[in-house]
C-alpha cells in the first residue's frame, strides 16, 4: 500500500471516529443543556415526575429496539458484498422493529392503565397522558437509533452525525420554546421530547423507505430473539442500576426527593463521560500490548495506563466536588435543587476505583468471556434493589445515595473474581486501591465534620493533589512518551 493510500486510509479512519464520536455525544449534551430550562421552570416534584417519565420511556426503548442495533452490527457484513441482499436485510428488520414497536405499544397501553396506579400509588404519576406519551416517544426513539446506527456499519459517518445533530437541535428547540411557554408544568418537556421524537421518526421512516424499503417478513426474528434476548436483559439489568432508586423514592418518599436525586446524578454526567473518553484513549494501546504477547499476564507498561486513569480519575472527582456547587448557583436560579449540592461528594466519589474496574472488565471484553457480565448485574441489581429498599426506608434521600455508593465497590469484587480466571494481575495495590481509598475515606469523613464548605470543598481537592503528587508523578511526568511508545 502506496503512502498516499495509506494517508487517504488514516484520514477517513479520523473523520469516521470524529463525526461518530460527536454524533453518540449530543444526546448527552442536550441532557445537560436542557437542565437549565427545566430548573428554571419546574419545580423539584414536577422534575422528579419527569425523570420518571423519561426513564420510563429509555425503559420501553429498551423493550422496542430488542437490541436490533446490536444484531446489526454483528450481521450488517455478512450481507454487504451483495447490495440485493442487504436491501432485502434491511428492509426485514426495518419491518421487525415497526412490528416489535407496535406490539409494545398496544401492551404498554393495557398493562400502563392498570399498573401504574399501582406502582406510583399518590404520587400523581400517571399514564394518561405523560405514561403513554413516553411509550410513543420510546418507539420512535427505538426506531431512530436502529436507523442511524445502520449509518455506522454503511461507513456514512457525516450522515449519523447529521441525523443526530437534527434531532438535537430540534428536541431543544421545541423543548425550550414550550417549556416556557407553559412554565411549572410537564406540558413543556413532555410535548418537546415527543414532538421531537415524531419529527425525527418520519424523517428517518422516509429516507428508510427510499434506501432499502420495508418488508414485513419475520423470518429473522427467531436468529434475532436467540441473540438479542441475552443483550436485552444486559440493557435491562443496566437501566435498573441507573434508574431504579428514583422508583423506589417514589413509592417510599416524593417526587419532589426524585428530583433532587436526580439532578444530582445529572451533575454526576461529566465524571462518567470523561471515564469514558479516558478508557477510549488507553484501552487500544493496552489491546495492542496483548495482541504482542500471548501471555496473559499484567505487565508494568500496561499497569502505568491504569495508574494514569486512576490520577486524572481522582483529579476529575476531586475538581467537580469543588466546582460543581458554584457552577449550581450560577447557572440554576431555582433555590430548590440546591438541596442536591449536600449529595454530590459522596455521588461523584461512587466513581473512585474506575482504575480498577476497567483493569478488572478489560481482559473480560478482550478475551470474549462476556458470560460473567449478566452475573456481576444480576447480582449488583439485586443488591441496588434490596440496599435501596431499605436505606431509604432508614435514611430517605441519604438512603439512595448510599445504596448508589454501595454497588460500585460490589461490581467491582465481582469482575475481580470473573477475570482472575482469564488473565493474571500483578499490580500496585497501593496505587490502584489504597491511593483512591485513601481520598474516599477523606472525603467522606471531612462530610461528617463541622466546617465552612468552600474550605471542605478546598481541603478534599488539596488531598487529591498531595495523593497524586506522592503516588502517580512518575507516571504523569512519563504519560507523552508512554503514549508514543504504544502508537
């Protein structure tokens, strides 16, 4: 290969990862954007019913999609190299998801008018309309990602972005516009998401129609249910652990409790979104060093990426523990959800041995002994539903946080257990446990001491730099030649 074709090759190999990177972004970015209107113009029971609303309808994408999109990604090649053949793929599974969409909507429907006044008994969640309007916007929500994420495996990179860009343009626009147009009410956010929703839905329904058509044939949904029903109840297991405190709340304490619970996790976004961004920096590079040897074994160099994740890991919780309080009364002007500031070093602490999960998760993904993943959320769901039962029964609000704070050291005892049977760790146990340990338990204890805040927020941040300094500067100072090394 030719050095000009081999730099054709590397650029749409970036523009590709940019365009999708961006694209898989918005919707987060419109989460975060659209905190503002809704705290300026909700109350905190009428967002908590609203994040019930909202998590209810991710809920019913879940069950609509059936983890198409992940079919998809596995079968979408088999079928590339013969154009006739992949349209009539294509055309299949379009009719498969409207099928599974309606079918869902016709049962949600039933069950919802009987079921939710049981589940949500007094706490004014109701299915008409808001219950049904977030089943419609789960369909076509489901319908949408099935059809952008077809873009993906077409290589159309710009025309994903392009597609997620509209919708959130138009899902904040709408939002906005209605929202404050009728202030204190659900009719704002809950309208905006499902107008959004229909724009996007026809838009996609179209383009699908000219691209490969639909056909409701159902030849593949017994291959689509063996696949798909293991990944459905992986999404399943992991809505619950995202989600299900906030039902609890509403049966054990208010709406108004939700929404405080809520925003806080919201601000507790940028934390797990930079992990991320983190893992997709280091973990190719770590790949690419067992793809060198086949020992499975962890070496030193390896074991410097996970120092470095730990440190800036440590460094991203300890600046939103201290910022995130004045960035609140900043941009939020409703008093009510202050109430959240008191919750956030113990949320934002959940977060501290990411070092150690990925360094546990990543021989899992790697060496395709996925089985053990439903296992570690069938067990922490469990648990996340128990704690939480009964700590907000004991403690109210603190309960959640706590039940919250609990399954993260659990998730990560167990995915210790599942990889040691695959790969072998020999790593520093004080620079990947004790080091983060030692700024939890800090952080914590300073929340049960009497002092000034903006000097509690000040001295936890202190203690993440002086842990840092002490145990990762060799491993900062190396961080540019490390990641040379591995390119």
């Amino acid at each position: 290969m030719s050095i000009f074709a081999i730099s054709n090759h590397l650029k749409r190999i970036v523009k590709s990862t940019f365009f999708i990177t961006a694209g898989g972004t918005l919707p987060l970015l419109s989460s975060v954007v659209l905190l503002i209107p809704y705290t300026d113009n909700l109350n905190t029971a009428d967002y908590g019913a609203l994040a019930i609303y909202i998590s209810f309808a991710l809920f019913v994408q879940i069950l609509m999609n059936y983890a198409v999109d992940s079919y998809l990604s596995v079968h979408y090649y088999d079928h590339h190299d013969d154009a006739s053949k992949l349209k009539h793929f294509l055309s299949s599974i379009s009719g498969i998801v409207l099928s599974i969409g309606l079918l869902f909507i016709g049962l949600f429907s039933l069950l919802g008018y009987f079921l939710f006044p049981i589940i949500f008994k007094d706490s004014g969640i109701e299915f008409f309309p808001w219950g049904f309007m977030s089943v419609l916007t789960g369909f076509f929500n489901a319908w949408f990602r099935t059809y952008v994420n077809i873009q993906v495996f077409a290589d159309r990179p710009v025309k994903y972005f392009l597609f997620g860009l509209f919708n959130f343009v138009v899902t904040i626009a709408i939002s906005v516009i209605l929202i404050y147009q009728f202030p204190f009410t659900l009719v704002g956010p809950m309208w905006g998401r499902l107008l959004s929703g229909v724009l996007i839905f026809l838009l996609t329904f179209i383009y699908g129609l000219k691209e490969f058509g639909i056909k409701f044939k159902f030849n593949l949904l017994p291959e689509i249910k063996s696949y798909a029903t293991p990944v459905v109840l992986f999404s399943l297991l992991t809505w619950v652990l995202g989600y299900i405190n906030n039902y609890i709340l509403t049966g054990l304490a208010t709406t108004s409790d939700v929404g405080v619970y809520d925003f806080a996790l919201k601000c507790t976004l940028v934390i797990e979104y930079a992990g991320l961004g983190i893992t997709g920096a280091i973990n190719p590079r770590i790949y690419q060093l067992w793809k060198k040897s086949d020992q499975r074994v962890s070496t030193p160099e390896e074991n410097r990426y996970y120092h470095v994740y730990s440190a800036l890991n440590i460094i991203i919780i300890a600046s939103n523990i201290l910022l995130l309080p004045f960035i609140i009364k900043l941009f939020v002007s409703n008093e009510q959800y202050y109430a959240s500031i008191q919750y956030l070093p113990v949320l934002c602490a959940a977060f501290v041995f990411k070092g150690l999960y990925t360094m546990y998760i990543n021989p899992i993904l790697f060496y395709k002994k996925t089985k053990a993943l439903p296992v570690m959320l069938i067990v922490t769901a469990i648990v996340q539903i128990v704690s939480g039962i009964i700590f907000i029964k004991l403690f109210g609000l603190w309960g959640a946080v706590w039940s919250y704070f609990l399954v993260r050291p659990i998730q990560i005892i167990l995915l210790r257990y599942a990889a040691r049977e695959v790969f072998t760790f020999n790593y520093n146990s004080f620079k990947l446990f004790w080091v983060p340990l030692i700024y939890v338990a800090g952080v914590i204890t300073m929340w049960q001491i009497q002092m000034p805040e903006n000097f509690r927020y000040g001295i936890q941040f202190a203690l993440a730099l002086l842990l840092i300094s002490a145990a990762y500067r060799n491993e900062l100072k190396d961080l540019p030649e490390l990641l040379r090394k591995s390119n």
